[in-house]
C-alpha cells in the first residue's frame, strides 16, 4: 500500500479496506501491518470502528461488521437493479439449473452483483460483490463491445492479464473478439477465466439505451451449449431492460 | 440523531448512517441536517468518502457508492451463511415460487440476509439488508422461542410495537406463542408484520447447536397453508445445519 493517509478519516476506512475478499478474522499487528499505520493508532481506530458496528470483536481478532453489510445493502446503484433483476434471474435459474449472474462494469472489471445458483450448478469461483477482469468475462465483454469505448481503452491500458490458457491476452484479438460480440448481441467466454468453465452474456440497457448490466449464464464447458442458451439469455436481459424502462432512472 | 461526535472518524461514518433504507440521493444541506454537522465539515468528509468510493457524486447531491456493497458482501457473519443457504432456498423457491427469507437475529430485530423471489411470489415489504421487529416475524419467534433467554427479555424491554392490527403487542400473549413456537419447532406470523402476509420459520444451528439463524416462507394469507409448509422449511433448515456443522466455525 501507498504512505497512510494524513486524515483520521481515510486512516479508518484504510482499516476497513484492509480486509481482503477471503479474509475472516485479522489481529491489530495485521492491520498494522497492512496499513501501514502505527498500532497504537490502529487500536484507536478499531475501537471507533466497532462502537459504529463495522468491525465486530472476535477470538482471533476483529471482522468486518454487519452495519457494513446493511449499508452496502443501501447502495442506489445496486439496489434497485437488483430487486427488478431477480425475478427474470430466477426464471433463468429454474430452465437451467445453472449459476445465473447480474453484473456492472466497475474500474476494468466485472463486477457481481448477484448470484443465483443451486445445488446442480457447477460451483465456479464467481461470488456476489466480487470482481473478474472485463476482457475474460462474457458480461465484460457486452460492456466492452456496447459500452463507451474509453471502457476498452482503459482495460487494454491497464493490460489483458492471462487467467487461463485460453485468456485472450492481445489487443488485437480482444477488438476481433468483441466485433463478434457487437454482430451476435451476446458476449461467449470459452474457459478464459477458469478452466472448465463456459458464459453467455446479455446486455441490460436503461431507458436512453446506455447499456448498465448485463446478465450470463455460466457453468460447465462439457455441458453447456452456448448458442443454445443465449436465446433464453437475451430474453431475460431485454424483460429486464422493458423494466428498467419504465421506472425512474436512479 | 444525539450531538455529533467530536472524532472525524466517527463523523464520517454518520454521514454514511445518514443514509436511510430508502433515500438515494442526499445533497449537502440534508447531510448537514441529518448529521447535526456544520457545513463546511460535510463538504470535507464527503469529499473523502468520494475519494474512497463510500459516496458517489449525482446530479441531485450523494449517494452510497459500490465500494460500500462491495465491503459488505465480505463480512463473514452473512457471507458463509448466505453462501452455504443458498441452494436450499432455492429449492424451497423451486417447490413453492413464495418468498424464501434467510434471517438472524440483531438487536431487537429479525434482519434479512437473503431474499429469494420470483414473478409468481406475492409483493411483499422485506428487503435484504432490512429489517422487522422480531416479535412479529416467524422467524423473529424462533430466535425468541429457541435463542438465549436475553433476546426476549430485550425485545420485551423495548416494547411490542404494533404493525398491524394482529400483531402481538402484550407480552403474557407472546410467550404462550413463543412456547407453543418451542413445542412445535417452527415459527408462525399471521398478519403479525403486514396485513395480508403470513409465514412460517424454522431454526438454523450450529455445530454447538446454537440457533444461528432462520429459513422462512412467506406470502398471502389466502394461499399459504402454514402447517403444510413447515415440514419443507423444517427439512430445509436442518440440512443446512448439517452443512454448517461439517465446516469450520465463522
């Protein structure tokens, strides 16, 4: 991490930001360690973040807190996205048995939103509120191909890193790629983010018909039969889109 | 809200609490309102909560920003349990297309982890994030029927408020439901939260045994037959509590 910040503030929400996707429990020479702060100053911060309820006390150290979760519960740019996405996402779940997603862009990535996924899914690495590059994401690729185009300069500025063997990792065949992607109207990723795994990706557009979400079915490259798929795909990410449409922007 | 806190920490972090379960947009002069802070301070905090992606700028002033929903989708007390939760509720959705709710008990409430919903499921006011008075949820009587002792006694301290015309508002009448809740193993909410609205809850352990959380049905009075569902919601909870007592303790 860069020097710690000067302000109490960003010092506090450094603490929080400490806590990596798969982290549980963290003790305070941890996060010392990982912000860089001193530890006496750590304690202090801790002991404010806990009487807020963004970090609770455990045996092994501190956790992040359930205010955080109903705060980010709260979050516009989510939440009203997510309760109009989740009855076309159920649908999709019920004729596939597959793990059904909803995802934005956010930096260079895709980002999950939700996941909806049962006991005959295959079990992939996507999880709600976590991230995967754009460039080998079926959802990142509808963003790229029918997003702005300073998406995809900022992802190949940023570099196409390689996930798998089959991570298309050159700008040049990335643009070829997405060219289909804007001919079909759906975005593949064929096992370039995990092995094994196979995505079909449809756009959610808002009423200006800026493209805001996108919904994919992902699962296994033995079972799945992407073109087959996408018809039921683009159908939910249109009804959702009809949706959208008539509500009041947020 | 009290008077406003003298550290920046802890006044930034109410002018993230000033966000209520339904506002998107707050401007300046609100979040100074709601704060109790001067302006200047809030243009300064926000300023900060921008840098870090807590608050998001709009044309109408701020909103909670992704960084927020990101943050809150790693705390561990939801995470593993919405994640080990989640085929089982949708096999419930699967059986019976109502609204299948994950819950635990905080402070004095039932709070909802999860939501599963479809077009067929009756509209109903939960919300993931959100939360109800636990004496008048199903799950909320598990929690005070099978959990310590201390929950009922804080629920009943802090008095019964009245929903609807059936909530249960004398606590004598709560406990005799509350010991017919224990005698059955599930929990039942007649028009109790929402006039029109009735479900039924059953208990979530852990390896120790502990009620940790609860599995419920709900949607219309007219539709549902509580006593033919609660054996699906019983079986539901109970493998989940498998599950959960095969893996390490979160």
């Amino acid at each position: 991490m860069s020097d710690p910040p000067k302000s109490v503030l960003a010092r506090g929400l450094r603490v929080l930001d400490a806590f990596g996707p798969a982290d549980v429990d963290l003790t305070l020479a941890q996060l010392a360690a990982r912000t860089g702060l001193p530890k006496p100053t750590v304690h202090r911060l801790v002991g404010e973040l806990v009487s807020w309820g963004g970090l609770e006390r455990s045996d092994e150290g501190y956790r992040l807190g359930m205010a955080l979760f109903v705060l980010g519960q709260r979050v516009p740019r989510q939440r009203g996205l997510r309760e109009a996405a989740l009855p076309y996402l159920e649908d999709l779940y019920e004729a596939t048995h597959e793990n059904i997603h909803l995802t934005v862009f956010d930096s260079t990535d895709t980002l999950f939103l939700e996941k909806v996924t049962g006991r005959r899914s295959m079990p992939i690495v996507s999880r709600v509120g976590g991230r995967l590059p754009a460039h080998c994401t079926a959802s990142g690729k509808v963003f790229l191909a029918l997003g702005p185009p300073a998406y995809l300069r900022r992802v190949v500025r940023d570099g196409l890193r390689r996930l798998t063997p089959k991570t298309i990792v050159l700008p040049g065949l990335l643009r070829q790629d997405l060219a289909r992607t804007l001919d079909r109207g759906y975005g593949i990723n064929r096992e370039e983010s995990e092995t094994g795994v196979v995505a079909v990706a449809a756009p959610v557009r808002d009423r200006r018909s800026n493209v805001i979400a996108a919904i994919s079915i992902a699962g296994s490259a033995h079972r799945l039969d992407l073109e087959r798929l996408a018809p039921a795909v683009r159908t939910a990410a249109l009804s959702l889109s009809r949706v959208l449409a008539r509500e009041p922007a947020n």
